[in-house]
C-alpha cells in the first residue's frame, strides 16, 4: 500500500477501532482520533515534503506523484463493451496542498471536538468517516472513485449536523444534503455520458479516468462528448452543458451566490468543529472540483466561459460581504465571509492567468485554516455563554485579553493585511485578474476592481465587529454569571489556535512554501485551458 | 566619518529596520511583564545610531546602492525582496529614526503609569520596524506590504485606549479610509505589473529604468495608475476629500500624535509620491497640485475653527501635508522632501509641547476633581508663567511652522511657494491661483498657530480652579524637556542650511539636485520671504489684539466658526451617504438572501415539490389506490355475499341440494 492509500485509509482503521471499542472505553476515543490524525498530518507533511515542484500534473500520469493504480471493476457488457474502473489515486501541485490543509483542519476539528460527551462513539466514528472521504476526493483520479468519495463525504455531514447540530439542526442538515445532492446527481449523468464518449488508448474500452478525458486525442469521433461534436441539448452544445453542470455540483460547495443559501445554516446550526470542518476543507472541495474536473476536462468550455465564472465570483465576493456586514450573529458573520472569500478563488481561476489561478489555489488554502480558526474562536465565546449575538457582548477586550488577541490577529489576517497568508492570495488574484485583460483571456479589468473592494469591505466588516464586541466599557448581556463563565482561553484552545494562526503568518511570509509546490501544476493548467482560446 | 569602519549600507539598514521587529519580538513574548520599554528605547536608538553613522553618509551624494534576494515565484513571475538605497531612501529612513528616538525618550516620562504601557512599547516598535521597511523597500509589492502594516500600527495606537468609545470609533475609520487607498495602491501595483511584468523601483524608474528611457506616458493606463498611486497617498497622507481620518486619529496618546499623525507615517503619502514621480504625467501632477492646494486651503481653514489644541494641530499636519503634495504636483518633489523633513522635527514639538500643556491639565483635573476638557484652549491662558520652557520650545516650533524667517520652515515653505509662481509663471496665467492660494495658506497658518499660542499661553489663566487656589501646573519633567530642547534646535536652520536666508545652499535640495521643468525667477526670491514674513507679522499683530487684548471682534457662535469646526459637514455627510449607504446595500442584500433567495427560490421549490407529493399522494390514495380498492372491495362484496352460503347447517345443504336436483328434474321435463 502506497502512502497516499495510507493517508485516506488511515481514519478507517480509527473507525474500525472505535466502532469495535466497547461503549465504556468512550474515553479513550478521542484520543483514537486525535491519533491517527496527528499520525496523518505528519505523514500529509512527509509527502509535502518530499514532493518535488516541478511535477507538473493536471492531464499526464507522469506529472503527479504518489500515484497508485489498481484494476478495481472489470466487467464484460457485452456489446457496450469492457467496463473499466480503476482505483487510480495521485497527489499534484493542486491536490497536495490541500490534502495537508484537509488533514490540519482535521486535526483542528478533533482539538474541538475534546468536550464532546453526547454520543461519542458515533460522532468520532462519522468524523472519521468524512476524514477518509474528504482525503479521496483530493486523491481520485477515476472520476467513479471520485464520485464514491464525493457521496460517501455527504453521510457523515449529514448526520453530524443533524444530530449534534443546534437548535434548528434538522433544517439545516436536510437543506445542505438537498442542496449537495441536486448538484451531485446531475454529475453522475455527465459522468456517464464521459465515460461513454472516451476510451482508454491502451485497450480501446471505455474509461473513467480522468486523465484520458483531459486529453481530446482519446474521445471517439461523433460521441457526445467528442470536441467540436455538433450535440446540443436545448440549444446547449454538449460539452458547454457539461461543464455547466458539473460546474453547478461544485459551485455548490464553493459556494457562489446565488447557492449559497445552505452555506449560514449549516454553519450556524453545526457544532462548532463540524463547522470547521465544513469551513476548512468542504469549501476547498468546490474549488479542487472546478480545477481537477471542469476546467481540466473541459478547458474549451471554461476558456468560453470564464466570463461569467469571474462575473459569480465578483458579486459572490461583494454580495457576500455586504451580508456579513449586515448579520447580528457573530458565526453568521463568519459564515457570509466565507462566501466572500471563495468569491476570490473563483475570480482567479476565472481569470486564466498564473498569477490567478495561483492566487486563488493560496486563496483557497489559507481560507481553510483561517477560516477554521475563526469558527473555532466563535465556538469558544459560545461554549461559555451559549450565545453568540454580537449586540449581547461588548468590551471583552477588558475580561478577555488572550482571546481578544486572538480574534484580532484571526480578523487582521482574514482581511488582508500584509504578512498574513490571506493577503498573498488576495492580491495576487487581483494582480491576476488585472493582468488577464492585457494576457487576453476575457476578463475585464473592472472585475477586478470590483473585486478589490471586497477587500475593503471585509475591513468594515471584520473592524465593526471587532469594535463591536470587543472594545468598549465591557457591558454583557448576562451581567454577573456572563462575567464569571466569560474565562480567557485555555491552554488547550491555545494549542489549537495558535499554529493556525502561525501557519497564516509563516504562509504570508513565505509564500514559496506553497508557490514552489504547485507552480508547475498551475502552468500547465493555465496552457491546457489558454490553448483552447 | 573617516574614523569609522566601513560596513555595507545594506547590511546596516537592513539593522536598522531589524532591530525594532526584534524589539517588538521580544516585547510580544515578554507581554505584560515588558512594561520598561527597555527594549524600545535601545532599539530605536541603536538604529538612529547606525542610520546616521553607517547608511546615510555613505549613501548620500553616492550612486545608489540596491541589494536583492528571490521571494517567491509564481507562475513565471519574480518576486524579489531588495534594499533600495539613495538619496531619497536613506534620508527618509533617518528621518524618521532621528524623529522616533525623541518620541521615545518622551513616551517613558508621558505614558508613565499606564495600565496598557506593555502594549505601547509593543505598538511603537512595531511602527518603527514598519516606516523604516517602508523607506528602503526597493520593489513596491514590498513597500505595500509595509504601508500596510504602518496602517495596523497606526490602527492599533489610535485606539489604544480601547475602553474610550470615541477612539475606537477613529481607529477603524482611520483604517478603513486608509483601506481605501491601499486599494488605489493595489490597483496601481496591478496596472504597473501587466504593464511592464515588473514592481522593481530601480527597473521602472531608475536612471537607467523603463520610464527614463523615455516612455509615451500620456497613456490611459499609465494616467489610472497615476491617480491608483495618488489615491494611496491621498489616504495615507490626508489629503482631501480622505483626510477626514487624520483630526479623528488624535483620539491616540499625543506621542502617538507627534510620531505616527503629524511627523513620519502620515509624511508616506509624499514619500511614495516622491519615490515613482517619473510615473506621473502631466494630467496626473496637476491633479495632484490641485488637489494638495484644496487641502492646504481647507485644513488651514478648520484649524482657525478649533479649540482643541490637538485638532488645530491635526488641521494644520493636514494643511501642510497639502503643501507638500501641491510641491510634488508642480514637479519640485526635492521642495517637497524638504518640506517633509523641516514639518516632521518642527510639527513633532508642537505636538509633544501639546502633550506636556495636556499632561499637565490633566494632572490639574486629577488634583482638583473637577470636569472640564483638558485638550480644551478656552481652559488654558497664562501657562507662559508655569511652564517657561514648553512655551519657548513651541514658540520656536511654531515660528518655524509659519515660516519664519531664522527657522527650518522659512526655507522649506520659500523652496515650495517661489517654486510655485515659478510654475505657474511657465504654464499661464490661470496656474497662477495656485501659488497666490499657498501664500494665503502660509499667512493663515501664522494666524491659526499664532491663535494657539496666544491663547494658550498668553493672557489671563481660564483654567477652572478652587477658590482661586494656584493651578497644579508645572515645568514638564527633564525627560520630556529633552527630547523637546533636541527637536526644537533641529527646527532652526542651521539643521539644514547654513545659510538662514535661502534655501538654495539648503543640504537636501542640493543633495536631490532635481532639474526643474521651469525657468527661475530672481525677482521671486527676494519678494515672496518679505511678503510671507509681513504677512506673518501682520497676523500675529491682529492675532495678539483679538486673542491677548480680548478685542474679538467677531461672533464666536457664527456659523462660519461653528461649522467650520465641523468641516462644514463632511464628517456627517460621509456618514449619511458612504457609511449609511453601505449599511442600507448590507440590509438589502440580507433582506434579498433571506426573503429572495432562500424564501421564494429555496423554500418556495421545497413547498412546491411538497405541494406535488400531496397532490400525488391525493392521487395515489384516491385514484390509483381507489382502483385497487374498488376491485378488492367487489371481489370482497360478491365474496360477502355468496358467504352465506357455506354456513356449515346441514339442513342448509340439503335444502341447496334438492333445490338443485328440483331444478334439473324441471329441467329435464320442459327440455
């Protein structure tokens, strides 16, 4: 077994263990998971290491590593011929990065989660559960595996929503099941119309390898999917259509506006390292999904339409910011920023150019563990006092001096300040964008304008709550007993928020850290997608 | 300096910018413990050291001198970090270590006693690291970076009284007016790179750079980054209509004030400006021109309207910032420079005396217990008695504030003015509003400062007392006097020129040697330090009748003073439209997420999918399973009815069965 099986495989033996354990031993579960994720990380951190830049991934076998590839399902069909799924995993300049992102968001997630009582055995077991998903859905280079690993991730989160989630948990776990699967359903049928239009060289049957459906020497003439095929569905042509609609399933989990209603819900109603989790790493998994699957497989398509693609991420930037400004709830705030900050991601991509695309690949990694920071930093304010509406706190700068801190560096490097990671991805999307106009690609530099005062939004937005809630004569809502449960962080909470935050520091000053990884991968990207203009 | 071993300028300014990040380092791990400010004080004046020693002189009047490393790449594209050494760079960067090492001095005595003192030293090292990055960065990604994090240090400092509504209030509208001119920066960072794939100061404007080689420059997008640049500037040096941040950000300490809002960082804006001029064409500079002198005006203006010690002064940064970027608009941007360096030591002391006249007041609110504002002229008068060597000290501060002659300001407002009539002698007769406007500025600058000191120090004392016991007001302590005493001798002009009466023999502007767009006029130079010095004369005259003999002729309710302290306005005009507005647009897109998207398109599809499975259910219940229900319920009824027949009563049976056999006998007879 090679090491990235290892890597997504590793939570499931911690399932199997938990599963196994009898109910009186739920002491030590927590310790199972923050094990075998620690073990994860570094193994995440070892292959980082020792991954080499120059690979340059996206459509050749040769330009990823770690790769493993197993004949999983051969079976005859007769006269549609050899059904082929391969279990083919690989780790590139894309996926690498956000493999080590996912498995520190997951150690951070199980770091909050060491209160949980209620249900433990379930709720470590469903955890790991989404750990291996989540781990797949970055390494499945068959579009099947890929679409086992997207479907298996949907179980758990519903269930952790919907059983440890807050008040009004039922909804919100029912709408981002809905939501998740109205964009996966359709993928399967696009998935299947790929498989038959695209064949293996090697054998001649047909094939759900990803790679083979990047590369258009290897669709059968007059199929479907073939390029320049005359196919439309409603007066679509059918490669357009296709990349819409796996565009839709991934622009889901980004999320963009206007789908992005599931995203405040699940967020406010998950418990707090659940939302961490869907923060930190669920998000990513819209943006890998548009890299690895729309844009690599149908780069005519989005080298069409990446017009629009940076129009969405424009108002999903503003129109996000503009809600989070709006919101009473602390983690509803957070929550819209969210929405605002992947708008970047798209934008960048959208823009065709490498200092985009790489931007929006920083954008999206350092989103993960700010972003998981700052649900984490909701979660702590909740944890006391069971409340989390801004207008019911004020002056805790006063009782809690270590958290105020930490809220303020977690803002300051979610808004962009320079030296902090979020900046590098910001700027450099922007920079991107701007640059697209002159490089050709179709984005207008307005966008990136319009872009940019996302960016002095997220100021007003991050400023005002800070000023809100933090600053001030301390006045709590509930006076005396608040006062006493409003205690400064713990140690534990400390250990858990400051090597993300550390992380955002070191990422901001050395971006090479991750440019030098993903470099060549993005470069190829780009010319598969430009050559198609 | 012959004396001394030679060390590279790069290696000692990358020392000089270190030792502070070091400072604030070892301050941020020490936390509360740190409260000495130890580490502040020896790494600032360690730096001032080594700037003055090791980099300026070897720098200056030398070719300059760049150091590079890789950063980062991304995709194809470079990025560096470098140390930019020239003129500029490193008189810039002494500057501001020369300004800052008195600024600390004073803290230790003013800030004494502070609960959050860790945090102040903490904040101040982090500035200095920031504004000394800022001076020789060589590549304006980088310099980007540090104007921004001169912004979280302003930020921090303004509000670090943090319980006080009011500056927390101001350090957020400080950031996020400042904000708005990153995103100028930004943009423009942006327009540079796609146009020449490069941020590096040298390749772009160097000697031997893309814009010497005599680039078109009349171009749209090199006229955008222009005005992207500018706004950057605007922002950080408050220039209007952005400059509403800078009277709110003296909400911070007044050594902040002096530091960070009147002498170095506020001073960036001309800085940068100084720093890419060759990116500017014309449309570009007189924009800039216009735009510094509408700022000189206006500031100069709100300052006569105020009675807070520290807004006039605020006003007056303002209005001379306005100066300073009207200098770079006509092309003088060595004038300018120049300007930076005599404001920054003579507006330093005026705000430090401020902070020794507040610090005293408030220890006189403190002793009396009694509420009155202790920032607040109309309480002062008379403080000439208590406090001698502040009020000579901001004399001086404020002779060279109104350029005087004798002082550091006389040479520098001379250098900018006569260069302005120059320039507008050069480009016909409209230009000419410009130059006529700064000398009008120069005489209300002598007015409103002239306002200040009379009424401050002058006249009978209005401090609130008890029973007319003697105000608790004293000298201020040696620590402050001293860093006071250094400034106020580095406000004279032999700091700058040996010669007290003109400017030409004036060190920097000889150092800078900018070639000039114009022709010089002689005439100028004898008229226009004679019409400023009369005016100045004039107004202190007029200034000493109202003020000291109390022969105010004017209505100090008239709406002119009154709004005029208000800015006529804009403060609230920005409320209602930008800030109001912005809120309004957050509630409708809320409004839009909750009723639109989630309440008709979401909820509305969930009522419609629900609303069809009862419909199908209604049919599945009614008509699919009426049917099967109905055949059932036949087949059930005829079985109901032929139930009675197996009965199990024998006579029954029998009964059937002759019935039966009666009935085949019939029909065997009638067949």
């Amino acid at each position: 077994m090679g090491l990235l099986s290892l890597l997504i495989f590793l939570p499931l033996a911690a399932l199997l263990l938990i599963v196994l354990l009898p109910k009186t031993l739920q002491g030590t579960f927590k310790y199972i998971a923050l094990g075998f994720t620690l073990f994860q990380f570094l193994l995440a951190g070892y292959m980082y290491s020792q991954f080499d830049g120059s690979a340059t991934g996206i459509n050749q076998l040769s330009g990823y590593r770690f790769v493993e590839q197993l004949s999983w399902i051969r079976l005859d069909l007769g006269g549609l011929g050899q059904l082929e799924i391969d279990y083919l995993i690989g780790a590139d300049g894309i996926s690498l990065p956000l493999l080590l992102l996912s498995s520190l968001v997951m150690l951070m997630a199980v770091g909050a989660s060491w209160n949980m009582q209620r249900k433990a055995k379930g709720y470590f077991a469903l955890l790991m559960l989404l750990n291996m998903a989540v781990m797949g859905i970055f390494s499945a280079l068959d579009f099947f595996l890929f679409y086992i690993f997207y479907e298996v991730m949907l179980f758990p989160l519903y269930f952790l929503i919907g059983i440890w989630g807050g008040v009004n948990r039922e909804y919100a776990a029912i709408k981002f099941f809905i939501y998740t699967l109205f964009g996966s359903v359709f993928m399967l049928l696009i998935i299947v119309g790929l498989y038959f239009s695209v064949t293996n060289p090697e054998t001649g049957a047909h094939t759900f390898n990803m790679l083979y459906m990047m590369n258009p020497g290897n669709y059968i003439d007059g199929s479907f999917f073939a390029y320049g095929s005359s196919n439309a569905v409603w007066g679509i042509p059918a490669r357009m259509l296709g990349f819409i609609v796996l565009f839709i399933a991934f622009a889901i989990k980004i999320p963009i506006v206007p789908l992005h209603t599931w995203l405040p819900d699940a967020h406010v109603e998950a418990p707090t390292p659940v939302s961490i989790i869907l923060a930190g790493i669920l998000l990513k998994i819209g943006g890998y999904g548009i890299i690895r699957v729309c844009m690599s497989i149908f780069p005519d398509a989005s080298a069409s339409a990446n017009w629009w693609l940076g129009l969405i991420g424009v108002i999903s930037i503003l129109y996000g910011a503009l809600n989070a400004l709006a919101q009473k709830d602390f983690k509803r705030t957070i929550a819209y920023s969210s929405v605002s900050h992947m708008g970047f991601v798209l934008l960048g991509l959208a823009s065709l150019t490498a200092e985009g695309v790489s931007g929006a690949m920083f954008q999206m990694i350092s989103h993960g563990f700010l972003s998981a920071s700052l649900f984490f930093l909701v979660g702590v304010i909740y944890d006391r006092v069971h409340d989390r509406y801004i207008y019911h706190f004020r002056g805790l700068a006063n009782i809690m001096p270590k958290y105020t801190g930490y809220v303020a560096i977690a803002f300051f490097a979610s808004l962009g300040l320079p030296g902090f990671s979020a900046f590098i991805g910001e700027a450099f999307v922007i920079i991107g964008t701007f640059n697209a106009e002159s490089v050709g690609t179709g984005i207008p530099r307005w966008m990136a304008i319009a872009g940019s005062l996302g960016i002095l939004l997220s100021a007003v937005y991050f400023l005002w709550t800070l000023q809100r809630m933090f600053f001030g004569k301390t006045r709590l809502k509930g006076s005396e007993e608040w006062f006493k449960a409003l205690k400064d962080l713990t140690v534990r909470e400390q250990v858990i928020l400051f090597p993300a935050l550390a992380l955002a520091l070191l990422l901001g000053t050395m971006p090479f850290l991750v440019f030098d990884k993903l470099n060549a991968s993005v470069l190829n990207l780009v010319t598969l997608i430009t050559e198609q203009l | 300096m012959s004396g001394l071993p030679y060390i590279s300028p790069i290696y000692a300014s990358i020392v000089v910018v270190g030792l502070p990040l070091l400072a604030f380092l070892l301050q941020a791990i020490r936390g509360k413990k740190s409260t000495s400010g130890l580490f502040a004080l020896v790494s600032i004046a360690l730096s001032t050291l080594i700037s003055g020693l090791f980099v300026l002189p070897q720098v200056w009047q030398e070719a300059p001198v760049t150091a590079t490393v890789h950063w980062f790449t991304i995709g194809d594209s470079v990025f560096t970090l470098g140390i930019l050494l020239n003129n500029l760079s490193a008189l810039m960067q002494f500057i501001v270590c020369i300004i800052a090492l008195p600024v600390h001095i004073y803290s230790k005595a003013y800030m004494k006693g502070d609960p959050g003192i860790h945090r102040y030293w903490m904040y101040l090292s982090l500035f200095c690291f920031a504004m000394l990055g800022l001076t020789v960065s060589k590549n304006l990604f980088m310099m980007y970076v540090f104007w921004e994090l001169v912004g979280i240090a302003s930020y921090l400092l303004i509000g670090f009284w943090f319980t006080k509504e009011a500056a927390v209030a101001a350090n957020k509208k400080a950031f996020i007016v400042n904000r708005i001119g990153d995103i100028g920066f930004l943009i423009g960072i942006a327009i540079l790179f796609s146009l020449f794939s490069t941020l590096d100061l040298v390749d772009l404007f160097g000697n031997e750079g893309v814009f010497a080689a005599g680039l078109y420059k009349d171009t749209g997008l090199i006229t955008l980054a222009g005005i992207c640049f500018f706004l950057g500037a605007m922002a950080k040096s408050a220039q209007f209509p952005l400059h509403v941040w800078l009277p709110d950000a003296m909400e911070g300490p007044t050594s902040v004030s002096s530091l960070i809002h009147a002498a170095t960082m506020v001073a960036a804006g001309v800085f940068l400006m100084a720093s890419i001029f060759p990116l500017f064409n014309a449309n570009v500079l007189l924009l800039m021109a216009i735009v510094g002198t509408i700022t000189a005006l206006s500031a100069a203006y709100f300052a006569l309207c105020q009675y807070d010690i520290k807004k006039v002064l605020a006003f007056s940064t303002i209005s001379q910032l306005g100066y300073m970027i009207a200098a770079v608009g006509i092309g003088v941007w060595d004038a300018a420079m120049f300007h930076l360096a005599t404001h920054a030591f003579f507006k330093c002391l005026l705000f430090l005396c401020a902070g020794a006249v507040i610090h005293e007041m408030v220890h006189h609110k403190e002793h009396t217990k009694l509420d009155f504002d202790p920032q607040d002229l109309r309480h002062m008068g008379g403080l000439r008695q208590y406090m001698p060597k502040t009020f000579v000290l901001m004399s001086i501060a404020s002779l060279a504030l109104a350029g005087f002659p004798l002082t550091s300001g006389y040479l520098s407002k001379d250098a900018i003015i006569i260069a302005a009539f120059e320039w507008a002698a050069q480009h016909g007769p409209g230009y000419i509003v410009i130059p006529i406007i700064l000398v009008i500025v120069s005489i209300l600058t002598a007015f409103y400062i002239g306002r200040l000191i009379f009424k401050a120090f002058f006249g009978p004392i209005r401090i609130p007392q008890i029973d007319q016991q003697a105000p608790h007001i004293r000298e201020a302590p040696q620590t402050m006097l001293v860093p006071m005493i250094f400034l106020g001798l580095g406000s004279l002009f032999f700091a700058f020129s040996l010669n007290p009466l003109s400017y030409h023999q004036a060190e920097i502007l000889t150092g800078f040697s900018v070639r000039y767009a114009f022709e010089e006029i002689h005439s100028l130079h004898l008229v226009i330090p004679i019409v400023l010095t009369v005016g100045a004369l004039c107004s202190w005259i007029l200034a000493w009748k109202w003020y000291v003999k109390g022969k105010y002729p004017l209505q100090a309710n008239s709406l002119w003073i009154t709004r005029g302290g208000e800015q006529f306005g804009l403060d609230e005009l920005y409320k209602k439209t930008f800030v109001n507005g912005t809120l309004a647009l957050g509630r409708a897109s809320q409004w839009c997420d909750k009723h639109v998207l989630d309440g008709l398109i979401v909820h509305g599809t969930a009522h419609v999918v629900k609303s069809l499975s009862r419909a199908i259910y209604w049919v599945d219940k009614h008509i699919v399973d009426g049917l099967v229900n109905t055949v059932a319920d036949t087949t059930y009824y005829i079985g109901h009815l032929l139930r009675w027949v197996q009965n199990g009563r024998i006579q029954n049976y029998f009964g059937f069965a002759f019935t039966i056999i009666l009935i085949g006998i019939v029909y065997l007879i009638f067949r």
